[in-house]
C-alpha cells in the first residue's frame, strides 16, 4: 500500500492560532485577511504580546475551537481503506519548548477525538517533515512540500501559500489543492 502524509492545521482543520490571537488580543481577523505563515505575524503587536501568545498556546487547547474543513472526514477515512494514512504534524513549539508537551496531547486528542477510523501509531510528530519517505503528502506549508523527499507533492490551499503562482509550484513538483472533495477526485 503506498503511503500518504497529511498534516494537520490548515489541511484538516481551519487556521486555530488565528482564533487563539484573536481572543487573546478581543480582535476578529478572518484567516483570510493573513498572509503570513505564523499567526503573530499577521498582527501589529508588540513582542510582549507576543509571548503571551506562545505561553497561551501551551495552556488552552486551541483544538477546542477547530473547524474541520468539509468532507475531510469521509475522504480521509475512504484514503484509509486505498493507502497508509499517516498524520504527519509539527508540534514543537520553539517559543515555549516546555508547552510542547501539552501540544503534543492537544493534538493527539483531536486526531482520536475526530478520526477514531485511523491508526494513533501512525501519527508522526515532527518538526522536520522533509526526512520522512511517502509516496504522497499533502500539506500547507511551501517549505515543507519543496525540501520534501516525497514524490508526489500537494499543496493544500491556505492564507499563507495563497500567492503562490502554478508556475512557482510546477517548479517544485507541487500540485495545488483547494478542497477535500479535489483530494477525492485525485486520489480515489
């Protein structure tokens, strides 16, 4: 059975850190006005914001306010019966080292919580995406798909890569996805 990689945040479910900088600063920015990668980077906060930011994110489960994008479940349960489907998703939190533990249980629980169908042993929890061998991952983050040792690359449509032309892509060997039901055209 080939293997295929699927992260997490911005593939399965909507852009969370938004809505965690949101309450914490009493704003409403939509993902949709985000350009950038890291959610603080989309605010003019100060860098004292900043870090209340990452401390908060170690101690609320910011899965509780997730939004899985629509027919994710069903399509990833029909991939689960065609491939191995692994979970592939950064849990370290470089800015609060010692949160990561936490993290590591937030998102764990919502992989078990929301997709009782798939195998915990084949969740992966790594920063470094680009060392693990698959035939196929999709995922949202550029870096990520253009190191990666994986042959087929998709790129799951998000505030960040949005930009990014078919040309850019194409050079990479990277296919643009916009929606789960794209993702089951493609590969069932």
């Amino acid at each position: 059975m080939k293997k295929i990689l699927i992260d997490i945040d911005e593939v399965i479910c909507d852009n969370v850190y938004i809505k965690c900088i949101n309450r914490l600063l009493g704003t409403n920015k939509k993902p949709e006005e985000c350009n950038e990668y890291h959610a603080e980077d989309n605010f003019d906060i100060s860098q004292e914001k900043i870090r209340e930011y990452h401390m908060q994110l170690g101690k609320e489960n910011p899965y509780k306010y997730a939004v899985i994008f629509k027919d994710c479940k069903d399509v990833i349960e029909q991939l689960n019966s065609k491939y191995e489907v692994y979970i592939c998703s950064a849990v370290v939190l470089k800015e609060n080292i010692m949160a990561s533990r936490d993290y590591y249980k937030y998102k764990f629980n919502f992989l078990i919580e929301n997709f009782p169908f798939l195998d915990p042993n084949k969740f992966i929890f790594t920063t470094n995406k680009t060392i693990i061998q698959a035939e196929i991952i999709i995922d949202d983050k550029p870096s990520n798909l253009i190191n990666s040792i994986t042959k087929t690359k998709y790129i799951y449509t998000a505030q960040h890569n949005k930009n990014l032309t078919d040309k850019e892509l194409k050079k990479f060997g990277i296919k643009r996805v916009n929606s789960w039901k794209e993702i089951k055209d493609i590969l069932l």
